[in-house]
C-alpha cells in the first residue's frame, strides 16, 4: 500500500516513518507539513493511506479531507481524543490514533486501513465490468476491459475503447478509483492505459494501436514495475 504522512510535528513525523517502515506492505511515497503542500503532490499520485494530523498550519486535517475528490483510507493522528466524534461521522477515516501511540495500536489502524481497500477491490471486481458515462445526455454503456485509455486535457476526459470515443467533464483522478489497478496504469500526468492493449515501448513512448501514449518521467518506474520489465 501507498502512503503518505501529512504531519507538521517532527517528532510524530520519525514516528510514523518508523512504524511505516517495519511493515513491507507499505511504501512511503512522501512527508508533508501542511495540507496545501499534500494536495500538490495527491493532485498527480495515487495514494492508497494517508496519516494525517488535526491540527495543520493552514488548514485543519478534517476540512482538508473535504478538499479531497475520491479520499483514500484516512488515518487520523492528534493528541486531542475529543475530536475522535468529529472525525468518525466521516465515511474515509478508518481510524483514530491519539498520540503517543504504540506500534500495536498503528499495526491495528493499518489493518483496518487493508481490509477497507480489500472490499473496494472485490466491489471493483464485481461490480465494476461495466460502467456508465453520461455524455450529452445521453448514458453509453462501456465495458471496461474494451478501454484502451483515457486522456485527460484540462477539465475534459476522452475515454477511448476498442470502438469508441467519449469526451465529457470528468478529471482523471476520478478514474482511478473506476478501475482496476491490475490491469489500469497511470503512465502520465494526462494519461491512464489499459496494460493488456500494450504493443510496444520505445523510450518514452508506449503504443497502443495506432495511439502513441508519452510516459511521464514520474511514473517510469512504476510503469515498468506494473508491466514486470527488468
């Protein structure tokens, strides 16, 4: 699992990285002082759990979740138990962690974190074969493993099937909870492609048909990770 620290207290910071670090289910992908900071870096990544404090600089941690399209599972972390009411009338926080907290008790929230992901990959999966776009009005059925990819250029999407194209006001972030992330990789900051409609890669180029997709330097790694090329 993916995640990142938003926490503007150094010595909670060591914490949690050290925790994180004794769990190789789980990757750091970042640390961050305050909420404006963290929506940079959500706004491009996938995240899967972020631990997130109350009390920010800029924002508090309960009104940043607010800012967030389609959150990930939510880790609460403050010294301040009152807020544990406030914080539970939200559906994405999976839990509370008041601090100073044991190693015991983040293994716990990570679980939780791990079994809500779990039962949105299953609904994904039995669910999600098919999916509606509302374009002018008009709802297209659209079978998922048809989608070669989707491109995103400002505030419109353009998903492309086998056989079709849509576009419609969407943002790819969006997307990235329709899909299954076995098979749906995120190569570019305006780009999600279907792995299994992969031809070829020459540099930083992927074809998909007659489609030449760019790779953000970014995303590189983890493409080529995702596609098991060594």
């Amino acid at each position: 699992m993916n995640c990142v620290i938003v926490e503007d207290e150094i010595p909670a910071q060591k914490i949690l990285k050290n925790f994180i670090e004794k769990l190789p289910n789980l990757k750091l992908l970042g640390t961050f002082k305050s909420a404006i900071e963290a929506n940079s870096f959500l706004i491009t990544r996938k995240v899967d759990v972020i631990f997130l404090d109350i009390n920010l600089p800029d924002m508090s941690g309960l009104d940043f979740i607010k800012t967030i399209n389609n959150p990930p599972a939510i880790i609460m972390t403050t010294a301040y138990p009152q807020y544990a009411v406030n914080c539970f009338e939200l559906d994405t926080i999976v839990d509370f962690l008041v601090k100073p907290f044991s190693f015991d008790r983040f293994l716990k929230a990570i679980n939780k974190a791990k079994d809500r992901l779990e039962l949105q990959k299953k609904h994904i999966e039995e669910n999600g074969k098919t999916i509606f776009l509302n374009v002018d009005k008009t709802l297209h059925k659209i079978i998922l493993n048809t989608i070669l990819f989707i491109e995103s250029d400002r505030n419109y999407i353009t998903v492309v099937t086998k056989t079709q194209k849509f576009s419609y006001i969407d943002s790819l972030k969006n997307w990235t909870v329709k899909l299954p992330q076995n098979e749906f990789i995120q190569v570019h900051k305006s780009f999600i492609i279907n792995s299994k409609f992969v031809e070829k890669i020459s540099g930083n180029i992927i074809y998909i048909r007659d489609y030449k997709i760019p790779i953000g330097r970014f995303y590189k790694q983890e493409l080529l990770k995702q596609l098991q090329i060594v």
